[in-house]
C-alpha cells in the first residue's frame, strides 16, 4: 500500500473515532487554555514598545539561527545581565520557552547515578527533559509529600525534585 493510502486511510479512522483535529482561529472569545496567562501576547501597547525598540536598535527580525552559532547578540547579553541584577542572581540565560529551559537543565545537569523525582501531573517537557538524561527518575503522586518521601529514600546520587506552580495540563 503506498503513503497515500495509508494515510487517507488512518485520517479516516481518527475522524470515525471523533479523533480528528483541526487547526482553528478563534476571535471574539475568553482565552482559558493558552500560556499567554498575563495577556502579554495580545497586549497592543507591548506590541507597539518592542517595535519601537526593536527598530531603535535595528536589530535583526528574529534570531538567524543558535546563539552558539550565528543567534547571538550584545542586546540579549545586556538583557540577562539585567535580569541578574533583578533577581540577584550571578548570572542568568535566556530561553526561548519555557520548554526548552525545562528541557535543558533537565537533560544536561543531572548526571548517571544521580535522580529526578517528578509530579506525575507535570507537563511534558519536564518528563522529556528527564528522559534525556542518563539519571534514574521516578514520578510522585500529584502534590503528594509522603510518596516523594518514600521515592527519595530509593534516589541515588544528586536528588532533583521537579514541580510546576501551576499545573496547566491537568
């Protein structure tokens, strides 16, 4: 059976099972199943100030590729260097989401042998990001204190314990 028609065929069976999706633009209503929580992405007036910025600066429209590459810029670095200095920290780094930040440190700081407990209830990207790791993880019940309990007494190595302020997928 060629590509086609398996696929033809497999589109016919989601929209049987009521399993079929389609991408829509809704205008006019209440958004309660976005990130945008602060309403920063529909704001005009940030809009209109990061323009005016933007073209202050004459920086690039978007980032041209990996900051380790050909992305990066001395506005960004001016930016986490400010972020520092508000949150006190010694440095800072910026993402361009918070999946990617998840994904990251998740992946790339615990090391074998060390454990990443997790909420059973956390989004994806923090499941992703432990599996990429070579540590040893295990979920916990949803805001559960005795069953983190009794897995970090099985965690072995540097312990990581990952939760969300709020649990968007649930």
């Amino acid at each position: 059976m060629n590509l086609d028609n398996w696929l033809n065929i497999k589109l016919s069976e989601r929209k049987a099972q009521n399993l079929f999706r389609t991408l829509k633009s809704p205008s006019g209503l209440l958004d309660f199943c976005s990130n945008d929580y602060l309403g920063l992405a529909r704001s005009k007036e940030l809009t209109n100030l990061i323009n005016d910025k933007l073209e202050k600066l004459n920086l690039p429209n978007g980032a041209t590729g990996s900051r380790l590459l050909s992305g990066n810029s001395v506005y960004t670095e001016e930016v986490e260097q400010k972020l520092s200095s508000i949150f006190k920290s010694e440095s800072s780094l910026i993402f361009n989401s918070g999946y990617t930040a998840n994904l990251a440190v998740l992946s790339s700081i615990p090391q074998k042998g060390d454990t990443i407990l997790y909420d059973e209830l956390a989004h994806a990207c923090i499941k992703d990001g432990a599996r990429l790791s070579l540590s040893n993880r295990y979920s916990f019940k949803h805001n559960n204190l005795e069953d983190l309990e009794q897995k970090l007494k099985k965690a072995t190595g540097k312990k990581f314990i990952a939760v969300e302020s709020v649990y968007s997928m649930d």
